[in-house]
C-alpha cells in the first residue's frame, strides 16, 4: 500500500480528502433538485448527506481498502465541488470517475480542471489502464465535459438506469492510458512477473551489481505494452518462454524502486503457472541476473526483499 494519499494542488484548485465538517458545504448544492436531477441519488438531507460523507472520507486512495480516491475540491479556501474515482475491477486497473459541482460556479472550467487532475492521477499514480465516466444521457453539461477532457463516447444505453421514477438512457464515455501518454512524474515504470512452484514458493531474482531480490520483470522498451514486456523480461532473464494466454492480471501496484532510491515504482504484475509442476525446478539466470533464488513467502522475508516484493507478500498473506 503506498502512502496515503496527500492533497492536489491545480492552477486554482486543492483537491483534499473528505473531513466531517464538508457536510454543511456540499449540502448547499447537493440539497438542490437541480443539481441532483441527472444524478442517482435524491437531493441530499442532512441525515442522507452525513452518511455519504462518513463513506467518502474512507476514500483516501485506489490501494486502500476503501479502493477509491474521493475528494472535495476547494478553490480560494471554500468547497465548490467534488471528483471521485472507483476502482471498478479487481486488479484496480479500471475504474469509474464522477463529479458533481455548485451551481454558482459552473462555467469557469473548475470542473475540468479537477476532473483532468483525477484522471492524471489514475493513469499516472496508479497506473490505470481505462478509465469510464457514466452519465444520463440528458446531462449535456456532463457530456459536455467528457469530450473537453478528451473522453470518447462509447455507448448510449437506452433506458437501462430507473431514476427517479422512470427509465433514463445512459451515456458511457472512457479515456484510455494510452490515448494521451501522461507525465508519470519520475516514477519507474515495469512489468513483473510472479512465477510459483507446486509449493507456493515464489521466484525471485537480483541483477547484477544490486543487491536487492525481486520478481522477474523490468522496463518497457518503446511502445511496448505491459504483457509484451513481461514475456519478453522473463525471456531475456530467464530463458523462459511464457504461453501469453496463460499470463493472468494481478493488479497495479505503485511502491518505492529497489535499485533507484527514492524514485517510486509502479509495477504491473501478472502471474504465470510455468513453473508450477515442480518443486524448486533450476532456473538459471542470465543477461543481468547474476543470481536466482526461490522465496518461502510463508516464512519471514529475508532483508534483501525488494519492495514490491514485500508488498506482494503481504498482499498474498493477508488475501487483500
Ligand atoms: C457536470 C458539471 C460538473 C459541469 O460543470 P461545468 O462548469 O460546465 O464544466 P467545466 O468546468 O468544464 O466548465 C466549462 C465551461 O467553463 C468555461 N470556462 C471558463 N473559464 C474556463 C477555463 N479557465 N478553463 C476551462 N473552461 C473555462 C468553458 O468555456 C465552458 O463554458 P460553456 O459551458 O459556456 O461552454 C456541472 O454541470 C454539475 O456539477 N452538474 C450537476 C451534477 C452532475 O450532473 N454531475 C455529473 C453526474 S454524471
């Protein structure tokens, strides 16, 4: 899990995580049938209001068990609005944004401005691969957004929400990674791969001149996705050949780099049943592997564990 999430700052804007005391500001707009007419829920009432905000404040980061980045969106030190983004899959590398903003300060692009920061924040801090935005299709204003945040319309439902006692027509925009490749700060991005034996036990691999063990895997060469990557390190370290269609999705994972202190790391980590027929079978490194060795991960970590390895580990440990 990395460190909980800390406030954004944008040109004019502070997105923050939710405290108690949001509720008497977003029940002035979340209170008005106008605002809620395109949404969901009902216009807000202080009991309805205080409940949604009790949940929101658990909303401090996709890797944490809340599995959502909610925040209230200040602009010269007053709540005007709100973004959150859901992960909407297991391996957390899709998710859902959504926002909702005071009336009185529509048209001055604040919306736009937040919802782009979330989005920078899903692709670039937590490596996400897709993210969609659902919308009544009659929420013009909305969709409006969507396309100035560069979004594409993939779908028009037609009635498939009841909301507010009839049967309404939705619109699904997405953004993809990829459609606009994003600034991940100075962040390392890699592949890594988990390959167990018949025991449950995990390889692991330290590179030449470190000295830190971790999965197999490294950086992406140039428009080279995630899974290409990840057969072609375990290849090149290894000398094994992966089946692709047996490399399964773990997740994203964003944690500090063994080899580059100080610099974070995100990770997409798949797993692969090659090895696991045997108990211990002989790997024999090469290219910058300069040694192998398998990993008890229910014993205790030894200290040359790399971070991702660790956090894997414990991940395992504790089902999360
Ligand atoms: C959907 C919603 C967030 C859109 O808000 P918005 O203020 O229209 O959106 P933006 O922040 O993108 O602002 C765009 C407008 O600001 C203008 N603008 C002014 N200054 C700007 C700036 N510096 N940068 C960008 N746009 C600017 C744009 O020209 C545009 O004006 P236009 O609507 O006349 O074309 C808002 O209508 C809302 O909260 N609705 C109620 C809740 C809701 O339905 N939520 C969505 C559920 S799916």
């Amino acid at each position: 899990m990395s460190a909980p999430f800390v406030p954004i700052r944008t040109e004019r804007l502070v997105l923050r995580p939710y405290v108690e005391s949001d509720l008497d500001a977003l029940l002035a707009y979340y209170s008005r049938p106008e605002v809620a007419r395109y949404l969901l829920s009902r216009p807000w009432t202080l009991e309805s209001g205080r409940a949604v905000v009790a949940e929101r404040m658990g909303g401090v980061g996709l890797d944490t068990p809340g599995r959502a980045l909610t925040v209230v969106v200040e602009h010269e030190g007053q709540v005007i609005g709100d973004v959150g983004l859901w992960a909407s899959d297991g391996t957390g590398t899709k998710g859902e944004i959504g926002w909702v903003f005071h009336p009185d300060v529509e048209g001055q692009g604040f919306a736009n401005e937040a919802a782009r920061a979330i989005l920078e924040v899903g692709f670039g801090r937590y490596g996400m691969h897709r993210i969609v935005a659902q919308l009544d299709a009659r929420n013009t204003a909305s969709a409006a957004l969507c396309e100035r945040l560069g979004m594409h319309l993939e779908a028009r439902h037609r009635q498939d929400w009841w909301s507010k006692g009839e049967w309404t027509d939705s619109l699904v925009y997405a953004a993809l990674a990829t459609d606009h490749p994003r600034d991940v700060g100075d962040a390392i991005v890699v592949s890594a791969v988990v390959l167990r034996d018949a025991n449950g036990s995990v390889l692991t691999v330290r590179k030449r001149g470190t000295t830190s063990f971790m999965h197999p895997g490294g950086k992406p060469e140039a428009g080279e996705a995630p899974p290409q990557c990840a057969l072609r390190e375990v290849l090149e370290e290894l000398g094994l050949t992966l089946e692709p269609q047996l490399l399964d999705l773990v997740g994203v994972y964003r944690t500090a780099a063994a080899n580059e202190v100080g610099r974070p790391l995100i990770a997409s980590v798949f797993s692969h049943p090659h090895l696991s027929a045997r108990s211990r079978p002989d790997v024999v490194p090469a290219a910058e592997i300069e040694e192998v060795r398998w990993l008890d991960p229910t014993a205790d970590l030894p200290d040359d564990a790399a971070p991702l390895l660790r956090l894997l580990v414990h991940d395992m440990s504790t089902g999360a």
